[in-house]
C-alpha cells in the first residue's frame, strides 16, 4: 500500500524543502514533492510542519538504559535497539569492547541472532572495538583483555556476524597487516586507543586503514612537533572521523573548529553510548568496569576516565545545529550518507526515489516524534 508523508520540511543531503514530503511503497521512497500532497493515496501521515530527515546512522554504541553489548545477551541487544529507534537510528552497529576471545565470539552471536530478526533497527553488522589497542591508551577498555592484532581471531568473529568495522591502534606490530587483511575481507578499519604518529596512520592508510574513531579521544593530540591522529585527521583529506557530539568529549570549540576546517563529506556524528544513556543517574557496568553516570556524562569509578556516553543520537545532531550554525541540510550528510557511503551501503542515508524509506520526524526541539524502517513505524 503506498503511504504519504506530507506537511514536512524535508531535509537531506543538499536538499530542503520548506514544505513537502514523500511518497513510499514496499519499504522504498517512489517520489519526493514539494507543496500539497498527491491525490487518491489512502494512508497518510501529516507532519504538522516538523523535519522528515533521512533516519540516522550510530556506527558506534555499545549500550543504552543500563544494557550493553557485552552483557552477552540478546534480550540487551532487543533493549539497545528499541532505545536507538527512540532516538532516530534506523541503522545501528552494536558496538563490542575489548573482551576475552570466546566472550566476544558468544556476542557476535546474540548480534548474528538480532541482524537475522531486527524488529527496530537495521543492523546490518557489528563494529568490533578492540582488543588489539594500545594498553597506554586503554581509556575505558579493559587492560586485562588487550592482546596483539591475530588475523585469525578477527576472521572468525567475521564469520559469525559481520565485522563492519574494526577499531585497533595501527602502531602495534602485525597492525598494519591486519588492516590490509580485514580490507580483502571487506572490513573497513579504524584507528583507536592509539599512540600512533601521523606517519604511522599514513602508513596504515596505505593498507585500508579509513576511518578515526572517536576523534580526539584517546589518542595521540595536535602538537608543533607531531601532529599526531588528530593532525592526521584534519590534514589528510580521505580519512573519515567519528565525532561524539555531546560537548563533552568534543568541547563546543572543538566542535566549531572541526566543522569549519574539515569538510564535512568526511565526518560522521556517532553516540559511543554506552548503558549509563537514558538513565538520569547511578552505576552502570562496562567491559567488567564500574561506571559512574551523572549530569550527562559517563566516567570510570576507578580513576574518573571518561568512559563511552550517556548521548543520544538526536541530541547530538541539535548540538551541532546550535553550535555550528550549519544549514541541516549539510548536517545531515553527517547523520547517515557519509556513514552508509563509507561502509558501501546503497540506497540508505538520502529521501530520494529509490532509497530506503528509513525515516525520522522531529519536531522543532529535535525531540523524535516518528521513526519508520522501510516505511513501517517502529517508533512514536
């Protein structure tokens, strides 16, 4: 049955319309307006004038609402995705940390399970985070389980559910060939929890690395001397950069700076939240790690580390609205085009003929007020 959504300020990459919206039919957009509505279609849905973007991309949470990933459950993973779907995330990589081998083999599994039945969100993959990182750079990750990069071990979580991405410090020895190897696998890599130079992220780039997670958070900063990853990333013009836009792992100049002097076809907005999202306050587990949340923030019991967030997706994106000042229909590029053309998923990210109709309505506020996967309402 073909559905209208009507009444919107319709807005995706390189496009608005003030007042328009869409037409859809069997999960897939067939026309997008401007003005009135088309007669003679039975269903329709009145925006009330809110924002109808393309539905947003979190390719890296680990949890939400006192559940993660690594809780080793798929009861959590059903959890983490229904909240995610309450934020806007249509598509969402569950998010692993650094975990004994078979631990994460057993969670790969509960991911395999939800990917086959996905009653919220997508999740067309895992992003598998460690544990091949830098033990000085640990941040929030376990140090008990981090270990050498073993091309084996990641083939075979591969194969149990596929490892969309692989976040990893490119300096540690046998890094750079497990880049290469995940690439012929179709594995796009990360830099994370990294001590590398800026040469050494060249030099991993050279064998696929694509991707900086997390920017600006543990790893190497910007220095006159060495520019580190963070110079790498606002140098180098193929890189792709995770940002948590929470003002808080990224300060409001921070956040400024970047969208000014990157382009922005080459930043994706994440959450890295993790169980202490969508609780007001109290202790939450992490990777075996206690975690104190409160005022909006998530941080170690033990020693204070910022450890992952308490965001929320559309939270994030009016953060950046606020603080950029960016028209959105250039900040949307950062919700979920650049996310699906950097991981080679097509039709997703765009309200066009022919995409996907992932879709979320917010109101003024940012507040979400519809969500649809493939044109179905998964959340209101």
């Amino acid at each position: 049955m073909k559905t209208c959504i009507h009444n919107a300020r319709v807005i995706s990459p390189d496009v608005e319309i003030a007042r328009g919206g869409l037409v859809m039919e069997n999960g897939r957009i067939l026309e997008v307006f401007e003005g009135d509505a088309p007669a003679g279609i039975a269903r329709e849905i009145d925006a009330g004038g809110r924002m109808l973007m393309p539905g947003f991309f979190d390719i890296h949470c680990h949890g939400a609402d006192r559940h993660d990933v690594c809780d080793d459950d798929l009861n959590a993973i059903r959890h983490i995705a229904k909240r995610k779907i309450q934020e806007g995330v249509t598509t969402w990589l569950p998010t692993t940390l650094t975990q004994p081998a078979d631990k994460l083999a057993s969670i790969m599994e509960k991911c395999a399970a939800y990917a086959a039945h996905p009653e919220f969100t997508r999740c067309p993959g895992v992003h598998v985070e460690g544990p091949y990182i830098n033990v000085t750079k640990a941040g929030a990750q376990n140090p008990e389980f981090v270990r050498p990069p073993d091309i084996g071990e990641l083939k075979r979580l591969h194969e149990i559910c596929p490892a969309l991405i692989v976040s990893l410090a490119p300096e540690l020895p046998g890094a750079v060939e497990l880049i290469a190897a995940a690439r012929q696998m179709g594995i796009t890599s990360s830099a994370a929890h990294t001590a590398a130079t800026c040469g050494e992220i060249l030099t991993a780039k050279s064998a696929g690395l694509s991707h900086l997670t997390h920017f600006g958070n543990a790893m190497t900063p910007l220095h006159h001397r060495e520019i580190g990853v963070v110079g790498a990333g606002l140098m180098d013009d193929s890189l792709k950069i995770e940002l948590i836009c929470d003002t808080i792992h990224l300060c409001p100049d921070m956040l400024k700076l970047i969208f000014r002097v990157v382009p922005i076809e080459r930043l994706m907005m994440i959450t890295d939240s993790m169980a202490a999202s969508w609780i007001d306050k109290g202790e939450v587990m992490l990777g075996g790690l206690v975690v104190v949340a409160e005022n909006g923030t998530a941080r170690l019991k033990e020693g204070g580390a910022l450890a992952g967030s308490a965001l929320r997706f559309n939270h994030g994106v009016k953060h950046v609205a606020e603080i950029t000042g960016l028209p959105l229909h250039q900040i949307v590029k950062a919700t979920s085009w650049n996310q699906a053309c950097s991981l080679g998923l097509e039709g997703f990210g765009k309200i066009e003929p022919g995409f996907h109709a992932d879709l979320v309505i917010l109101d003024a506020d940012f507040a979400v007020w519809k969500t649809l996967v493939g044109g179905e309402i998964r959340a209101e």
